[in-house]
C-alpha cells in the first residue's frame, strides 16, 4: 500500500512540473532567435511559427524565415496588369534575367533565388496588400520592384517600419527613400525626382526662354511639380503657366489646358506624367495647332506612349540612365539578349529593364556577404557596402554608401528623343 502511495505521488509530482514547464516555453507572440541549421530539424512546429510571427510584426522582422540551405525567396512587386503593365514587364523581366545568370551560375552559396510575384496594378491600395502578404505570410527575406511614386510612397512606411530591406528599380518620387527611419532599409537603383527635376530644368532653362510646366494630378505627378518649381527657383526662373491634368484625361479633356498654353505662347513644355495622358495631350495639341516642344519626365518612355501616340511621339524628349541606342558591346548584348529569350524586336522599357537587371544582381551581391541570406539586419547592412559589381549601366562602387541609398545621380542621366518609334540620344537624332 506504501508502495502504491509513493508512486502515486510521484506521478503526480511529475505531471505537475511538466505543465509547469510547458506554460513557460515560447508564446506565438514571443519573438524566437533564428535557429541554426544544424539543430533546424529539431526544432519544434510551435517555436518555429512562434519565430515567423515576430518576423511579420516588427519585433523579429530582421531573421529570415526561410533557414540555412533553402531558397532565398524575394518579394517581387509592380504593375504586371493595368495602365502601367509596361512598366511592371521591364521589372520583371530585367529582375527574372538577372536570378537566371545567378542560379546558373550556383545561386547563393548553392541557394536558389525564387522569386514571389504580386501584382500591385498601379494601385496603391493594392499595393499595401501586396507588401503586408509577402512580408508577413510569404516570410520574404527582402523587397523588389514598384514603379508607380503613388504606389512606392503608400508602401514605403510599411516597409520600413517591417525592418525588410527593399531594392527600388524603377519608382522616382523623392518622398520613397527619405521614409523616417534609421536605419533606412530602403535602397533605390532609378532615378530619382529631386535630381531628374534639375537635370531637366537645366536643360530646358539653357535651350528655351519661356517654359509651361503642366503634370498629372496624381502622386508622382504633384511630387514632381513640386521638385521641377524648387529646381526652377534655384535658378532664378518662374514657369509662365503652371497647370495639372487629370490622370485618364481624353484628348478633349486636355484642349482647356492646351488653350491657355497656347495663349501664354511658351517655347516649351515641361510635362510630368505618364505615357497614356501624354499620348493624349499630343492628340489635343495636334488638333489645336500646337506644335510646341516637349519635354518630360522618364514616364514619357513607357511603352504606351509611343503605341497612343500613334507617331506624335516624336520629338519628345525625355532625360534617361538607358538606352537601345548605344554602342558599348556589353550593353548591346544585353539588349540582344532580350530580344532573343522575349521573342522580340524591341526593348519597350529599356531603363526600367537595365536598372531592374544591375538591381538584382546588386542585391545578389549584397546576399554572397556571411549571413546575410539568413537575416534582414545583416542583408541591409550588405547592401550599403555592396561594391565592384560592373553592372550594363554602369560600374557600381558602393553606390547605397549614401543617406538616402541612392545608386544614380544627375551624372547617370543623358537627354533622349522619341524618332522612329524609339528613344535615341539627343546628340545622334
């Protein structure tokens, strides 16, 4: 009886510290340092999705979900369908050619990059969705893409206050790379408004006397009015008419903007908007006899410009970091490149195509650095000291090295002209 008792007892004992110890171990909403590869397998179900929580939140953003030897999977975000599907197609195309020279050539330390696709479709609702999915659910270790400024800017907070680096290769808006935030994990490879603006309002001011500036009434395009009127005021020059359009105008729904730009009779039109609205000012100005010069901004390149414009495109000028019209043999390659895998004659996007490829592979670059294919914290920190990769643009020597991550300058820019249906070097038209 004894006997009994004592093991009776005992048991009960023993019941007691198990569930004692089990109300100590992790919570889902206790934050769960990385787990090493070689004790990855015994890691419990619990612990793990304990882990990828804190990830999402905040908290633990900065460990990869993904472990040691798996692929490293990347976000990638932009436009695929809609009004800017031109632009999302140079994203991903330039992005999907880089990881094929990276995965063919070994991966990452024999990682793959896979790739996690979401379509944004220019909207920056749409937009927010798709961030908050790849970070939270699809466990990404790190953000690629977005074209649209609207889409960039309504992304950015999220972005960085989830502690999840983000390559931009295409969206210009100043506003995206100065996100408060220290340390920044925004990192852009494109032009950027605050130096397009000047490099554009130099050239006009030094070619022309009397300047219209009109932009779309979106995001991008009253950043960059804002932008164009301090480059304008730092050199001592005032626009004779400032006008915005709506974006999804007509033709018809430019001829009142277009009648006070010809009643102020400028010597050229500065427009900051995209491909489809210029296409229809073009329209309206042809039907008004307005045969006034313009000049644009990098949304004039998209391919929808010159397929609206139907020819009126010619003659537009528009500042670019790429272009079909080269003679460096590493750059012409690349553009023979994609034409033979897209089964094309043509590069419709080709900066946006050339920064998304010299982005990726920057990004893979920054990934080779020790554990930086494993942790947030380690890949940002990677991608400000990422140098020596010759990239088709240009030769990147730490080019995140900056307060704002900026790759380009105004020094990256040259001047093109629509003819012939394509971008080509103002000195070569």
């Amino acid at each position: 009886m004894l006997t009994k008792r004592r093991f009776s007892i005992l048991t009960v004992i023993s019941l007691f510290t198990m569930l004692l110890l089990a109300a100590c171990g992790p919570s889902a909403d206790t934050p769960v340092p990385a787990t090493p590869a070689t004790t990855a397998a015994a890691t419990s179900a619990a612990t793990s999705a304990a882990a990828t929580t804190a990830a999402g939140s905040g908290s633990g953003a900065s460990t990869a979900a993904s472990g040691s030897g798996s692929d490293i999977r990347i976000g990638l975000m932009g436009p695929f369908t809609g009004p800017s599907a031109g632009l999302g197609l140079g994203i991903k195309r330039g992005a999907q050619m880089a990881v094929d020279d990276i995965n063919k050539a070994g991966g990452i330390n024999g990682r793959k990059i896979v790739l996690i696709e979401r379509d944004d479709k220019a909207t920056p609702s749409e937009g927010v969705t798709n961030a908050r999915d790849l970070i939270e659910k699809e466990k990404v270790l790190a953000l690629f893409g977005t074209a649209n400024t609207a889409v960039g800017v309504a992304q950015a907070p999220i972005i960085q206050q989830s502690k999840i680096p983000w390559v931009v290769p295409v969206t210009t808006g100043t506003k995206i790379t100065q996100e408060p935030g220290n340390p920044s994990y925004i990192f852009r490879i494109s032009m950027t408004d605050v130096y397009q603006t000047a490099y554009v309002a130099d050239f006009a001011i030094n070619k022309y006397k009397k300047i219209a500036l009109i932009h779309d009434d979106s995001g991008y395009g009253t950043l960059g009015r804002d932008d164009l009127l301090k480059s304008f005021k730092n050199r001592n020059v005032e626009p004779v008419l400032i006008e915005s359009y709506k974006v999804g105008g007509t033709a018809d729904d430019m001829k009142p903007m277009l009648n006070k730009i010809k009643a102020a009779a400028p010597d050229a039109i500065v427009n900051w908007g995209l491909g489809a609205e210029a296409a229809n000012i073009k329209k309206a100005m042809k039907d008004l006899n307005i045969d006034t010069p313009m000049i644009g901004s990098w949304g004039l390149s998209m391919p929808n410009y010159p397929q609206l414009a139907n020819g009126l495109e010619a003659g537009t000028i528009v500042a670019q970091t790429f272009s079909v019209d080269t003679t460096d043999q590493k750059q012409l390659d690349f553009i023979n490149r994609y034409k033979s895998e897209y089964k094309t004659d043509r590069v419709d996007f080709p900066s946006g195509l050339a920064q998304s490829y010299d982005g990726m592979h920057l990004l893979a670059e920054a990934l080779k650095q020790p554990g930086a294919a494993d942790n947030r914290d380690t890949l940002r920190t990677a991608l400000e000291n990422v140098s020596g990769y010759d990239g088709i643009i240009k030769k990147y020597d730490k080019p995140w090295a900056n307060q704002y991550h900026e790759a380009f300058t105004d020094k990256d820019f040259f001047i093109t002209v629509w003819k012939d249906g394509k971008m080509v070097k103002l000195d070569n038209k």
